[in-house]
C-alpha cells in the first residue's frame, strides 16, 4: 500500500508520528511536504489528492491546524473523499460508511497520540458496502454532474 501525506504548518506536528507509524506498519509514504515552514494548505492538499485520484497513492492523510481547510481544498478533486475527523469514531465511520479516500487531521486541535490512533483505526476499518455504497455513488453522481 503508498499513502500519501501532506501539510501545512498547523499539521506538521503530527505528520513526523503518522509517517512514522505507517513506516512501521510496512506501508510506502509518499511525502508531499511541508517541513514546518509556513504554506498555504490548499497546495499540499492539491499535491496528495492528485496522487490519490490518479492512483499513484491508494489513500492520502492531509494535516493543517483544524483539518478542515485542506480538507475542503482536497475534496475539490475528482474522485476524492477527504474526511475531516475529530475522534476514533469519525475515523471509523468515514471509512466505514464513506470509504473516504483520504483523512484529515488538525494539529490544532488533536495530540500526536489521538491522531495516530484515528489513522490506524482509518486504516483498519474496511469500507461497509450496502446501504453505504449506493450512497457513496450518489456522491460520485453529483460529482460527475458539476466536474467536467
């Protein structure tokens, strides 16, 4: 498996744990930067979800200070779910019930521990189907209708 991974200075905290952490669990990392200088987020969201939606990189983790910016910049993206988490549950479910494609995380707002949990806990979960996947094609719906 490649993830990539990529932030900006609110995220940097917890990238050096998470890369670790997948090193470890024999996962390839694609490191899309920053080293902890001040960026703007949405270029380093741009770089991983551009990896993930042509498939050079089978999932993507995109870190700023709340997860929500790089998040929204990610999602722009054809073929991309990017997933704001806040706790082990929202991990669980967006890869549960979305299969979310790629997670993000706040450095501002979530310990080094808490975050890699939330990602090994992202990585664990296997995408539900059912019920989940007729919904996660209505969300492929509207994204073929407004992505030309």
């Amino acid at each position: 498996m490649k993830i990539a991974i990529g932030c900006d200075h609110g995220g940097f905290v917890l990238k050096p744990a998470i890369v670790d952490t997948l090193k470890k669990r024999g996962i390839e990392v694609i490191d899309c930067g920053c080293q902890g200088e001040s960026v703007d987020y949405p270029d380093y969201a741009l770089k991983v979800a551009e990896l993930v939606s042509s498939g050079q990189a089978d999932k993507g983790i995109v870190l700023c200070g709340t997860g929500i910016g790089i998040s929204i910049a990610a999602n722009k993206v054809k073929g991309i779910r990017a997933a704001v988490c806040h706790d082990e549950f929202t991990a669980q479910m967006c890869a549960e019930h979305n299969n979310a494609n790629i997670i993000a995380l706040g450095g501002r707002v979530l310990s080094v521990e808490k975050a890699v949990k939330m990602v090994e806990i992202w990585l664990d979960t296997e995408f539900g189907g059912g019920r989940h996947a007729g919904r996660v094609d209505k969300i492929t719906a509207i994204e073929n209708k407004y992505f030309k």
